[in-house]
C-alpha cells in the first residue's frame, strides 16, 4: 500500500517545465567601470537599444531555423560587480525586441569600481546555464574599454568557458575620452583577440570612435544572431583567428604579447605611482 501511494504522488507532482528551445542564448556583457563618464554608459545602453530594435536585428531574428533567441543585458565592473538590467528574455517578435529596447532607456544606471573581464564571463556562463531556455548556440558578448585587472586572469576564465561550451565574441571600445584614457592600450583589440574571444566562430568588433558604437553594436549582433562566420578583412576582426574556423580554445598567443598587463597596469598606478 505503501509503494502505491508513493506511485500515486508521484503522478500527481507536476511534470517539471521544458525549456524553451530558441535558435541563440546571448548575454551581453557591457562594461560599465569608472574609466567611463555618464555619457559614455549612456551612449552604451542608447546603442544596443537602437540595434536590438533595427530592422536588420529582428530580421536576424526572424531567419534563424526556429526564428526566436533568449537574451540577457547586465553591466559589469568588478569581479563581484555585475548588475542585472534585462534578465532572460524571449525575442520572437519586433514587438519583444523593441520591449528590451525601450527598458534599456527607461532609466540610467551608474559607473562601479574596477574592470573584471574574468568575472563577467564566468557571471555570463553560469547564467546561460541556469535559465530556462535550450540554445542551439551559447555566445556571450562582452564589451570593454580597458584589460582585465581584478579577480581571475582571464585568460583562465575564457578557456574554462569556452571548454563548456561557450563563445565568446568582444567588443573592444577602443576610445581616449574621459578618466579611462590613463588605462588605454593602443591594442586593446590585439588584447581581446589574444586573451579574451574563444570558442567556435569567435570574433571582435573594435569600436575607436563612439558615433561608430551604435553601427557596430547592429552589425555585431546580426552576425552573432545568424551565425555568421565575418570574414577576415571584413573589419570585425584584427587578425587570423578572427573569423577563422571553429576552434575549441585559443593557447596560443602572439610572442611576447602579456594577457596580465592591466592586473600589472594597475598595481604600478597603485604602488610605484605610475602617473
């Protein structure tokens, strides 16, 4: 009677929820350190609401082989500063996309302390691992206008999750305005090319001007949506990996290239009063 009764609960529980099957689980990461002024953030969450609402994205959207994605927004600084803005989303329609767009501009949100590439990837990866959406890809996208310096190298946090399964694509903002010029590289691009994409199809998009964001915000996330592998010369990359063929993680680097130099930039300001 005993095991009868514990059939019949278990019939009664309810069957747990499915997840949603979409075409692409996308988090975009955008950094919002204090290398950035007010308008610079601004300028970010103006831009991914002017592409997520273009015709071109939603037409991305709409030729994928089941025509939907999930997507996330948070913005991230430090390696435990990450703000959530739009949690997982279904965008299956224009009417979805321009939702997230307009919640993008509803209100604006201030600069946090530090820059930890590491920490929004691994924030990214076990968010896409926890939603309730079954990506036929898993990409996140992450934005930044300076190299890591807190939290794990990241080069260890982007081998790690692209070995689960991840892309990672960049954003490299490339620009000289504001307190963040004292932590410019003039290769940031290189930086992101080397210590940062990975994974199957990766690649980066550098922005050196910020009339350009808006523009390669749109192009970055139509070729993300659709799958689309840029080719070199194309301008969405810097160098043979960009755009090159799937690989599973990137070790090799360019000789002599030092994927800690912000954790070093940053201990020099701090202790040998780098000016």
């Amino acid at each position: 009677m005993r095991r009868l009764a514990l059939a019949f609960a278990l019939l009664a529980l309810p069957a747990a929820a499915q997840p949603v099957e979409v075409d692409l689980e996308l988090a975009l990461m955008v950094d919002v350190s204090r290398s950035m002024g007010p308008g610079e953030l601004e300028i970010q969450r103006r831009g991914y609401a002017a592409a997520l609402g273009s015709d071109e994205v939603i037409g991305a959207i709409r030729g994928g082989l089941i025509g939907r994605i999930a997507i996330s927004y948070v913005e991230w600084a430090g390696r435990y500063g990450q703000r959530t803005i739009v949690d997982w989303t279904l965008i299956e329609t224009a009417d979805q996309a321009r939702a997230v767009a307009d919640r993008l501009v509803a209100d604006f949100s201030p600069a946090m302390r530090r820059t930890s590439i590491s920490g929004a990837l691994l924030t990214a990866a076990a968010s896409i691992e926890a939603n309730d959406f079954e990506g036929l890809r898993r990409v996140i996208d992450v934005s930044g206008d300076g190299p890591n310096n807190e939290g794990r190298p990241v080069t260890l946090a982007r081998d790690e999750v692209v070995a689960r399964g991840f892309t990672v694509n960049g954003l490299p903002l490339m620009t000289r305005e504001g307190i963040g010029a004292r932590w410019h590289l003039d290769d940031l691009d290189a930086y992101y090319e080397t210590c940062v994409i990975g994974g199957p199809g990766a690649f980066l998009v550098p922005v050196t001007d910020w009339a350009q964001f808006a523009e390669a915000v749109r192009r970055k996330l139509v070729l993300e949506i659709a799958g689309a592998d840029p080719a070199p010369g194309t301008g969405t990359g810097t160098g043979a990996r960009a755009g090159a063929a799937p690989i599973p993680v990137q070790y090799a680097s360019p000789p002599g290239y030092d994927c800690l130099i912000g954790e070093k930039m940053w201990e020099r300001y701090f202790y040998d009063g780098m000016p």
